[in-house]
C-alpha cells in the first residue's frame, strides 16, 4: 500500500476507535513519505487526545515544517497550553489569528493563556473579540465574566450578562 492508501485504512482504523491500529498505519503512512502531512497532522491529534502532550508537539511541529497554517498553529497551541507552555502557546495562537483573525477558539484559548500568565486585561481583550465574531458564544461569556468579575468589575459584567441573556434567557449559569 502507498502511504494514500495506509492514511486511508488508518483512518477508518481511528473512526472506528482503533487508535493504536491506527497510528501503526499513520507511522507506515509516514514511514514511506516523511513530509506527508494529512498523517502527521493526525498523529498529533491521536496523542493530544490520549494526554501525550509531548509525542503530540513532535508531530505537528513536523507538520508546521511543511507547512503553516491555522491548523497546526492552533493545535500547537492548545498543546503547549496543556503542557503549561504559556508563551509558546500564546506564539502559535497568535500566529493562528494572523492567518485567520475569525478563528474564535484561538480567541477563546488566547485569553485562557493571558488568564494563565496572570495578564487579564489582555485576556479581556480576546473574550471581547471572542464576543464579537460571536455574540452567543458561552465559553467566550463565561471565561469573560469570570475575568470581569475576579477584577471586581462588576458593572461591566452585568452589562455582559444582560446583552448575552438577550438571546439566551435560559441558561441557568449566567443568569
């Protein structure tokens, strides 16, 4: 099989819940062409999901030597934020938004690292954008609230809190 036909069979493999049988066939798959991405790049997602944070960046940094692109530089950061890599993270997140400026998880990931560098008025920021790219964003309203709030802004808060409700009267937690 060429490494086209090895990514194939792996991910049926990794759809099916097979996640060892499939990364032997992602490795075959890469193993045959090291620069065959698509293999590389779900390598780093098999490892991000069994918490091996470490094998996980070793396979998108190799995917990010072929190419750039928002992908990878979001998946990156979502690592190094695990990994408590906060600048690192906050680079590749970064870089993503560059490409894309409506990435609204970047957003969202960006103002937990600013959150974690103990930087709120910068995490501020990035829930607002979060906010405006979409308004009915929950995680986006919460992790803003939560900022607001721990700063003692409290009026800024309600003013989220009543915009947000708006358009979703029912959700328990902000109300």
């Amino acid at each position: 099989m060429n490494e086209k036909q090895l990514y194939n069979e792996a991910l049926k493999q990794e759809k099916a819940g097979k996640l060892d049988a499939a990364v032997k066939l992602y490795l075959k798959s890469i193993q045959q062409n090291p620069a065959f991405r698509p293999a590389l790049m779900n390598l780093g997602a098999i490892h991000g999901k069994l918490r091996r944070p470490a094998q996980s960046i070793q396979y998108y940094e190799a995917a990010l030597k072929i190419q750039a692109d928002e992908a990878v530089h979001f998946n990156l950061g979502s690592e190094y934020y695990q990994s408590k890599k906060y600048d690192v993270a906050a680079a590749h997140l970064i870089a993503c938004l560059k490409i894309n400026a409506r990435f609204l998880r970047a957003h969202v990931l960006l103002a937990y690292v600013y959150e974690a560098r103990d930087l709120p008025d910068k995490a501020e920021i990035y829930f607002r954008n979060a906010l405006k790219i979409q308004p009915g964003s929950r995680i986006a309203v919460l992790g803003l609230l939560l900022n607001l709030s721990q700063r003692q802004m409290y009026r800024d808060g309600l003013k989220v809190c009543e915009a947000y409700l708006q358009t979703n009267p029912g959700d328990e937690t902000v109300l």
